[in-house]
C-alpha cells in the first residue's frame, strides 16, 4: 500500500444511496440525490473547477432522513436536505473553502 496527497483540492462527496421500496428513506430514491451529483459535477466543469474539485458520488451516510446530502471535504461542511436550486451556494462554499 501507497499513500499520497489528494489529487484534488477538494472533494464534494453526493449521496446517490438508494434502497428497495419499504425500507429506510435514502437520498437517492427520495430526492434528486443522483440528478444533483450529475448537475453539480457539469457546473464544477462549467465554472473551470474541474482540475480542482471532484463531484463523487457516495452512498448511505447514515443521515438519510436528512437528505439529499452533499458533504465538502476537506472543510467538513455538511449540506442537507440539499437541492438542484442549491448548486450555487455549494459550490460557492467549495470555493471559498479552498483558499
């Protein structure tokens, strides 16, 4: 095993967790989880973030009655009940959180 530093200056990680129908809530069957990491990671791109900012989506992180949730790393800044109209202002705060 190898460690290294991260390729990138930070990491918005998008929950995408989904669950068969009757179980527990998960941000993506509940909300627009998977359409908010796809649209997230095109305005990243968009803004000229890309070689600095990964979109990866991530699975249950065991809040998911709070979701969608998107977490910033590193910065530790906790979005939930996250939305397409919120885009803005995460990737605002991923910005100001990387100088």
């Amino acid at each position: 095993m190898e460690t290294s530093k991260p390729e990138f200056d930070k990491y918005l990680f998008v929950c995408v967790n989904e669950r068969p129908k009757g179980e527990r809530i998960s941000c993506g069957g509940m909300g627009c989880g998977k359409e908010l990491a796809v649209r997230l990671k095109e305005e990243v791109k968009k803004a000229g973030f890309a070689s600095k900012i990964r979109v990866s989506k991530s699975y249950c992180l065991d809040v998911c009655e709070d979701g969608p949730n998107v977490i910033i790393f590193p910065g530790n800044v906790w979005f939930k009940k996250a939305d397409i109209v919120d885009i803005p202002v995460i990737l605002k705060n991923a910005l100001e959180t990387n100088e």
